[in-house]
C-alpha cells in the first residue's frame, strides 16, 4: 500500500500507463471485423474470430486470477507483453480461419496476462483512503485509448499499408511499458512483495465468492457492462432509423463527460457513499434509456449522450472502489480481478443480448428492457446499501 496514502506515485501512476497501453493494444484491432471481411472470412466466423479474444481473457480471468498477487505481478505483466508483441506481429503472416483462431486465443491469453497483472499489483499499492480516486485515474487510463486509437490510426492511414501492420506497430508501445513494469519490481524489491505471496485456499476463495457483497457487486457490474457495450454497437443502427448523420457526436460527448467527471470530481468517489453512488449510477442510465426511447430529434442526441456520460461516468471507479472496500485484504486481487472478468463476461454478452431484443421488438423494445435492467440493478443496489 502506499506510504502515508500518497496517490501520485511513480509505482501507481506508471501501472496506469501500463494499463493504457494494455487497452490501446485492443482498441487497434477495431477495424478487425472489416479486416476479415476483406480476407474473405464469412460473417458468422467473424463473430468468432472477434469473439474468442474477450472470451479466452475471460476464462482465464476466472480461472488463474487465484494464482497472482503481488510478488509475481511484475513477471506475469512482463510475459504478457512478450506475448501481445509476438501475436502483434503475428498477424501479417496468419490469414488462414484456424491460424487466427489460434492466434486470437494467444493473444487473448497474453492480454489477461498485462492487465490482471497490472490489477493486481495495482490494488496491492492504493491507498485505502483514496481507493476511489485511485481507480478513478485508473478507470480513464482504460477509456483514453477507445477514443484516442481509432483516431490515430485513421490519420496515420497513409503510413500503413494493412491494418496488420498497424497490429504490429502499436506493439511498440510495449517497449516502454516494459521498462516502467522493470523500474517498479526494482523500485519495490522482492522484500516489499513477498508478504502478499501466500496463495488463498479454494475453500476460501469460495466462501469470499459467495458473500452477498462481492456477489452483488460482481451482478451489477456485469450489468453496468452490458448496458454499457450494448449501446456501443446498436445506437449506430438507431441513429440511421431515427436520420441522426453525425452519430459520433454521441461518443464524443460521452465520452468527455465521463473523462471530466473522474478527473475533476475524483474526491467525490471517497468522500460519498460508493453504494448510494451505484444506486444514482443505475438511476441516470434509466433516464438515458427513457430519453433515447421518447427523443424529439436529432438536436437532442447530445443532450442524451450528457445524460448517459454523468451516469457511466461514475460507474467504474465506484463499482472498483467498494469491491476493494468490501473485501478482505488479501482478496482484493482476486476480487479485481473478477470484476475484470465481469467486464469481459458482458462485452461478450452486451452485443448478443442487444442484438436479440431489437431483431425481436426493435430500438423501442431493447430501451424499454434496458431501462428496467437499469432500474433492477439500482433496486439491488439499495440491497448492497443495506448490506454494508
């Protein structure tokens, strides 16, 4: 943990940048699914080969977190960036269905190995006191990259002749990561991370499971995901119905809303009850829902991306700062890591469920389910509230 509750340190700070590189080295694959078109890939094996990535992450998510903690954090993230940078490259020789198959699960593999590991050691490091800005910084050092990456990459265009290539040249941002995760296991010192060595026993790591608290968290989180990936791939087709032009604007506004508010009102995530916070985090997101389903023209798609930037713009720092509060000391990796493993779950199940719901009963059915799994989740939170 951090010395007399410093926040800005170089171990914490130098883990979010890992981290931003970590995710920048999965938002460059958002031409894929056009890349594998273009290779003649059929659309069902796309889905697939998009898939198996966030789905290999998730498993292993679920089954190796266990076995990290803070001593072997530092390796474990080393290995991990040997992995990414090896498949990174990968991806200008292997075109075949089964080549990239095996490579997207390597891949996947080699993900879960940077960011649990960084999690990890993270939640070894902040300061109980300042949990929720420290996962508040941490939480935009994950949503940067989404916005920042496709932008880069669209105006590098002219320097990159096929997006393997732009693949393989964002590894190279692994290089300094390296050195920081290098300067950090040196900084820190075998004598510093040895403490937290200790594996749990399986009969423990299920009765920390199974708490009410950790369980509900882990619910509504996935839920918070889902809400939030099904958006992200069905408000495109919405704003076509509807003659919105300009659906990036949405994106871009929530975008910023969600930045500004963990990074100007940080303080707030300590200083307000976290569990109260999920309630009112749930509660906007309805009113973004109900707001999509009753819009009164394209001039107020911005006034609704305000809305749903307040509402997923408290979101993560909180559901990762009262998992850390509600467990126990030496659960907390695990427990971060689960939430992880909470999010791959839903950005694999977002999309499908989303899908589902508008083939069946269109944008009016899939706002009016959205909007009563929204106010559930806040509901349930109100439960956590009187767990606590």
């Amino acid at each position: 943990m951090a010395e007399k509750g410093e926040l800005w340190t170089f171990e914490l700070l130098g883990l979010c940048l890992v981290t931003f590189v970590a995710v920048c080295n999965v938002t460059v694959f958002y031409n894929f699914f056009n890349y594998l078109q273009a290779l003649g890939i059929s659309a069902d094996l796309r889905g697939l080969l998009v898939g198996s990535y966030s789905l290999t992450a998730m498993v292993l998510y679920l089954l190796a977190s266990p076995f990290l903690n803070a001593a072997n954090a530092p390796r474990t993230m080393l290995l991990g960036m040997m992995v990414v940078a090896l498949c990174g490259g990968s991806y200008l020789f292997v075109h075949s269905f089964w080549g990239l198959l095996g490579l997207r699960m390597i891949n996947g593999c080699g993900q879960f190995l940077m960011g649990a590991g960084a999690m990890t050691l993270f939640v070894s490091l902040i300061p109980m006191e300042k949990n929720g800005q420290a996962f508040a910084i941490y939480s935009i050092a994950i949503l940067l990259p989404y916005g920042l990456v496709p932008a880069v990459m669209d105006a590098l265009a002219f320097l990159i002749p096929t997006p393997p290539h732009g693949y393989a040249g964002f590894t190279v941002m692994l290089i300094p990561a390296a050195w920081i995760v290098w300067r950090i296991r040196r900084r820190r010192g075998r004598a510093g991370m040895e403490s937290q060595k200790q594996l749990p026993a399986w009969s423990d790591i299920r009765a920390n499971v199974t708490q009410l608290p950790v369980a509900l968290l882990l619910l509504l989180n996935t839920i918070y995901i889902i809400s939030w990936s099904s958006m992200f791939f069905l408000i495109k087709g919405f704003a076509d119905q509807q003659g919105i032009v300009n659906v990036g604007s949405f994106f871009t506004v929530m975008t910023a809303v969600m930045i500004t508010i963990r990074l100007f009102a940080a303080k707030l995530f300590d200083s307000l009850d976290k569990a109260w916070m999920v309630a009112a985090t749930f509660a906007v997101v309805a009113l973004g829902y109900l707001a999509l389903d009753n819009l009164p023209g394209a001039w107020a798609i911005s006034l609704v991306a305000l809305i749903f930037g307040i509402g997923m713009g408290m979101g993560q720092p909180v559901f990762h700062g009262l998992m850390f509060e509600v467990s126990a000391p030496n659960f907390r990796p695990l427990n971060a890591n689960l939430t992880l493993c909470a999010i791959q779950a839903a950005f694999f199940l977002g999309p499908v469920l989303g899908g589902a719901i508008v083939a069946r009963w269109c944008y009016h059915g899939y706002f009016l389910f959205s909007m009563g799994m929204a106010l559930s989740a806040g509901a349930v939170a109100v439960l956590l509230v009187r767990q606590r």
